[in-house]
C-alpha cells in the first residue's frame, strides 16, 4: 500500500501553502491523532470457486461467499427470521436468498448463491365460474358477483390478482364451482408458490363492491373450508375449488368473508432494476434510467406504480441516510424524504454535483460521500459539502481518475482505490485537514470488488487474481516513510532528537533522516528504542526536510538544540 497527503494546496504547488499539520509525503502510513502508524498490508481472506472465471462483485453472508460475474449489488435485508435474508440486482432480474436455501456452504470458495425472484408472477388464466345446481327452482336473485385468484409464495408473499371473472348473476340457492387455476410456470417465474387465495366481489351497504378473501372447499364439496388452498390439491384430474356455505346441503355461497384485497396494484420490479438499496422503514429502492422505484412499506416484493418517482438526469446510485434516499444521477442530487414511499417529498439539491462513480458511493453515520467531479462531496439531505476542496483543486482531483473509484468507510476514513491504475485516495471525515492520502495497490494487486463483513466489521476486496482480500490486516505492514518540509526563525544547528513509539522490544526501527533546503541528504540515524539522542554535527538550518522510514510506530518526535531541552519533551 502507497499513500501519499497532497503535496500542495489547490492554489499552487508549494509546500508554503500547506497548512502546519500536512506532511509533504507519507507512504505507507497512517496518520491519526497525530500517531504516525504503519498501515497493515492487505491480507489474502478466501478464494473464489473456480467454476467463475471472470468474477467482479462478492457478499459476505456469516461465513458464506457469494460471488458473480457480473456488476451486483447486493444487501443485507431486514428480516425478523434468524433465517439471514440478502437482496441483489445486478444478476438478471432482482432477486433474494436466504442462509437456508442460498446454496452455497459455509467456508467454501465464493459461489453464485442460488436466489429467487424478488416479486411474484402473478396468474394469468380467467377462471370458468359455474352456478351450481343450474336450475334452483326460483329467479330470485340472491347477488351479482365475480372472482379473481392469486397465488402465494412459501415466504408468504402473494401476488397481484389474475384477471377477474365475467360477472355472474347467482339466484337463491346456487353456489359456485371455480375451476381454471393455475400456477405461474416455475422454470420461468422463479417463485416457490405453495397456495391459492380466492376473492369474492361482495357489495357493502354503502353499494360499493370489493373483492374480499373468502374461505372456500377445495376439490370436492364436502371438503373442510380453507383460507387457502394447497396448490398441489389442485391438478388436471380435480381442477374444482367451490364457493359454498354447506359441503352436504349448500343453499348459497360461503358466508366466511376475510380481508379486503391488498394486492392489486403489486407490481413486480423491474427486470432491469440496479442500485438495490433498503431504507430504515424496509422500503426498498432500485432505479432504471431516471427513475426510482419504491417497494411497499415493508413489503419488500411490491412495488406500486404510485411508488415510482422521476429526476431530470440519469441515476449512478442510490444512498441513504435515516429517512432520507440520497439519489445520486449524472447532474443534480436528489433527496427523497419521508415514511409514507407513496407520498414522499421529493428535493432537487441546489448543486450540481455529478456523481462519477456508483462504486464510490459510501453510506456513513451521518450521510452518504461520494466523488463528484469537484471533489469528495459529503451529502445528508440538509447539508452538502467538498469536503476536499482545501486540499485538491478539480484538475488535481480529476487526475486521482475518481470515475473509477472503489470506496468504502474504514477506520473513520473514506477510502477509495482506483481500479484502473492501483491509485486511491484516504480521507479523514471527522479531521479532513489531516486524513487526506493516496493508495497505491501495486501493479500486481488491482481491486475489482467489495464485500462489506456485516457481522466482524471488515472490509473485503476482490481482486483480478480471484483471491478475496482483508483489508488493512495483515500484521507485516509495508515499510513506511513520512516526510515533512520546517522552517525556522533564523538558521540553527539541531544537536539533538528525540522519539517516542512502540518498538517491540527492538524488533521495529525507524530510520531518521534530514535534507538541506536543496535536497541533499545530510545525515541518517537508525533508532530501534525509544528516548533522546545527539545528532552528528552538521551545518545551519533554516529550512530542511525530515524523513522517518521504518516499521515502528511514533507517538512523539522532536528536535533540539541540545539534550537538556528534550528533557520536558
């Protein structure tokens, strides 16, 4: 790992328009609270099934691996199960698993986790009412009605009605034989459907007329009465389910009304949504071009045709903080706030601020960070800020190449790597003024992707060799070297030095150098303990450089010009 604070302000290049707290360089190094600390170097973490070849997105489920080869976003899902549940677009249509049926074993190379549609197929064929007896002997009329099915999934997730019945004028007497039932073909719906609900038009009081769930006898007339039916009780050879109030002498339809239909306007999501993101409230939210689709309020499978909203730009990502939905798009920013998704305020940020990665795109505790082509841009729905504006102009932060940015928050930092050349960027959210630096992989370690570890914490990167990567945790960090430009009130010879760190008993070193105001190296002290120390005799300084590179950590560096002034230091 390389990393770099920026040599200059983005006024000028010049180590004169530093603020006091910049170095000029450091390299493998962290720099915070003003402890500077070897960065631990990646560490290899899991493998990937060889059955993928060419893997770019992973997810971390416990101790299960998900791996695809394409670009998918995948979530942890809100569930009140201990069974975990994932959601994930990228990979066809949008889909869900759980730790029970995601196929893919505990510690075993990351696979593509078995997943089913996220949405119900609804059914498609009418139903044949027939009034039973066809004669009852009277025409009088007991009412006018209609029906309508849908089909329940084994997650209990039910779908939109199929379309409903002619109605049928039923006289006093006569009950209903339905028959023409039919479950959505698997092999292309994706859903595991176990049941039916039947719906019956019923006129109020008020002469309003709704479709309400009814219970009804599946197969035969003298069946128990059910709420709903079992669909493997329904095939070719007994097709029938009846509507009647009596399995041995019915004189009318059932009189076991339930529920109204809640159903109907469950749309299925798009085929093509991306950006899978949940919001506090379990609504979830996926965009195609430049629009939003909103789930139900903790239903995650509907998604309403109400629920969809527009922006003026095509959208890059989705984000969210409380109840705000971040929309990130390739002009202004949108917020979407509110608890209600069929009724929520939609904002056009005053900034145009152009999101130029969905990969940089970093969900905090307190808003959401992403590149922008300015800056890092820090937004929460009532603030927003380049939070990197002191330290890179827009020319200097255009060349980090943040289009190609993979970000994540770790260790109170912003992190990002570009995928195309191994160079990144560190940013301190809380103290920016010392959080900036650079990252360099190395050519031979090029990310491609990241899993986020919801149950340790970590972070997790996929790279082009197919070995997934624990980040920052590898106990041998890489060398590092830290540098920084003084100046003093008038020319003085430094005698002495002094640093404080954690050498490990005197397996760590750090190697202490100073550079004229020219560049030329003057001296090099190697130290492995921790105290004061002469320093060779040497010239007078106005300006110089100092350089520490080593492996152990320093809490306290200082210069002197004689030993007794390092005394209280």
């Amino acid at each position: 790992v390389h990393t770099r604070v920026p040599a200059a302000s983005y006024k000028e290049r010049s180590t004169d328009l530093l603020p006091p707290q910049y170095a000029t360089l450091a390299k493998n190094c962290l720099v915070h609270g003003g402890v500077l600390t070897p960065e631990p170097r990646p560490k290899s973490a899991h493998t990937v099934a060889a059955a993928l070849t060419s893997p770019v997105s992973i997810f971390k489920l416990g101790d299960r691996w998900f791996a695809w080869e394409t670009v998918v976003k995948a979530i942890r899902g809100q569930t009140s199960s201990s069974d975990a549940l994932v959601y994930y677009t990228g990979d066809g249509y949008p889909k869900y698993t759980r730790e029970s049926f995601c196929g893919v074993t505990k510690d075993a190379p990351a696979a593509t986790p078995v997943g089913r549609r996220l949405g119900v197929v609804p059914p498609t064929t009418g139903l044949t009412v027939t009034q039973l007896p066809a004669d009852p002997g009277t025409t009088e009329i007991d009412q006018v009605t209609g029906y309508v099915y849908t089909v329940v999934t084994e997650e209990g997730f039910e779908s939109a009605p199929n379309e409903a019945s002619p109605l049928v004028t039923l006289l006093d007497g006569q009950y209903v034989c339905l028959s023409g039932f039919s479950v959505p073909d698997p092999s292309s719906s994706n859903n595991k459907i176990v049941s039916y609900r039947v719906y019956r038009l019923v006129t109020g009081a008020d002469g309003q007329s709704e479709y309400y769930h009814i219970k009804v006898r599946p197969v035969s007339l003298t069946a128990t009465p059910v709420w709903d039916v079992d669909v493997t009780s329904i095939d070719a050879g007994t097709p029938y389910i009846y509507d009647a109030d009596d399995g041995t002498s019915p004189t009318g339809v059932s009189e076991d009304i339930g529920s109204l239909l809640s159903t109907a306007d469950y749309l299925q999501p798009p085929a093509a949504l991306e950006g899978i993101v949940q919001m506090e409230n379990g609504v979830l939210a996926g965009f195609v071009g430049q629009r939003v689709y909103l789930s139900e309020l903790n239903i995650p499978y509907a998604f309403p045709l109400v629920n969809q909203y527009d922006v003026d730009h095509p959208i890059v990502a989705l984000g969210v903080y409380k109840s705000n939905l971040i929309i990130l798009t390739e002009g202004h920013p949108y917020v979407l706030y509110g608890n209600d998704p069929v009724s929520m305020t939609k904002m056009r940020w005053p900034e145009n601020r152009r999101c130029v990665s969905a990969d940089g795109v970093v969900e905090l505790a307190n808003g959401v960070a992403f590149p922008c082509e300015e800056g890092l841009y820090f937004l929460d729905g009532q603030v927003g800020q380049v939070v990197t504006e002191e330290l890179f102009s827009p020319e200097q932060w255009r060349d980090l190449g943040p289009e190609n940015f993979l970000s994540f928050f770790h260790d109170e930092d912003y992190v990002a790597i570009n995928t195309d050349t191994g160079v990144g960027l560190r940013v301190n959210l809380k103290k920016t003024s010392v959080g900036v630096i650079t990252e360099d992989t190395g050519a031979t370690l090029l990310f491609i992707g990241k899993a986020l570890g919801h149950t340790d914490n970590s972070v997790y990167l996929l790279a082009e060799d197919n070995v997934i990567y624990e980040w920052s945790s590898d106990a041998s960090a890489a060398e590092y070297v830290w540098e920084k430009v003084f100046r003093v009130a008038g020319a003085r010879n430094f005698s002495a030095a002094k640093i404080v760190g954690d050498f490990a008993s005197g397996a760590k070193s750090v190697d202490l150098s100073l550079y004229d105001a020219a560049g030329t190296l003057v001296w090099t002290i190697t130290r492995t303990q921790n105290g004061a120390f002469r320093l060779p005799p040497g010239e007078r300084h106005h300006e110089m450089t100092i350089k520490l590179k080593g492996d152990a950590e320093v809490h306290r560096f200082a210069l002197a010009e004689s030993m007794q002034e390092l005394s209280n230091v």
